[in-house]
C-alpha cells in the first residue's frame, strides 16, 4: 500500500525527508528503519525527544547506536539518485497508519513511526530500542503523559502537545522555589 504524504503531519513527513537524506549521507541505497529511527532520534525537540525524556532516556547514547549500525550497512561506490524502500520499512509505515488508525488519529504523526519502529521483529533497531528500554507500552504510557486525550486532527498537531506547560506559568512550582 503507498501512503499519500498528505496523510502525514508536518513533523512526520519532515522525519521521512530527513530520513532519506540520511540514507544519501551514508551512501546507501535501501531506506529501513534504522534511517527513519535515526530521524527520529535527530528532531531535538519534538514529540519522541518529549516522549524518550519522560522515559528518562538520553537520545544521543541511542543515537550513537543507530549511527553506529547504519555504519555497518553497505555503502554504494558512488551517491545516488535511486533509493529502495526496504520491506521492513515498507512494514513500519504500514504499522504506523494502523497504529494512527487504532489511536482514531486522523493523520500519522512521529508518535506512530515511534511506535513502529518498536514493533520491528528484525534489525539492529530491534536490539537498540531493546537495549534502551523503549517498547511499545513504555512509549504508550510516556505518549499519554505528553499528549494526553489529544488526537492527531490536524498535520500540524505535534506542536499543539504541551502547548498549555510552553506557555503557562506553573505558580505551585514558582511557590515552592
């Protein structure tokens, strides 16, 4: 099945470009999971950084990993213009659009690539986010926490998450200090 772009938010289809010029940086020819992982890992200040650091996990010994194993894929002599989605990959955007579809989303965010990327059976990724103690309840549990009831309506609902803690002021805590 090919997913239309427009079924993305903004945040999801920039991880999926930034994911492909990943796959050109290392001079691959195949796009997997560990390219739309890395992304993931690289959007500083985004839904997974929000959802990783309520699990209380640092994204760069993560990312080192990931970089690490892409270092092991073969590279292509020369760059080119000709990259190939990989099943796997092809199996993760599948999960994703289920898994939006499961969480009544209207489009597919980075949360749901999140969450796919956990449900992958093979791979490094498989073994990274293992190691990390990402999986798919404790991404569940720390996306409640950081969306809360709030769907995924609109392409760009991942800046709406935690717009009332960006922009108000938590007097208890001012209180307390």
């Amino acid at each position: 099945m090919v997913l239309s772009p427009e079924k993305f938010t903004e945040q999801a289809r920039q991880v999926l470009s930034d994911s492909q010029a990943i796959v050109r940086r290392y001079r691959h020819s195949q796009w997997d999971v560990e390219h739309v992982l890395l992304a993931l890992l690289e959007l500083e200040s985004g839904l997974t950084a929000d959802v990783l650091g309520k699990l209380g996990i640092l994204l760069e010994p993560v990312r080192d990993q990931v970089r690490g194993a892409l270092e092991k894929f073969p590279k292509m002599a020369t760059e080119t213009n000709q990259i190939y989605a990989t099943p796997r990959a092809a199996q993760m955007l599948e999960n994703a659009r289920l898994e939006a579809e499961h969480m009544k989303d209207e489009f597919i965010g980075t949360e749901h690539l999140l969450i796919a990327a956990t449900m992958e059976r093979d791979g490094e990724s498989r073994q990274i986010l293992k190691d990390a103690g990402i999986d798919q309840e404790n991404v569940y549990r720390a996306l409640m926490q950081v969306r809360g009831s709030h769907r995924v309506d609109d392409p760009r609902a991942e800046s709406k998450y935690r717009s009332l803690e960006k922009y108000s002021i938590d007097l208890t805590k001012l209180a307390e200090e």
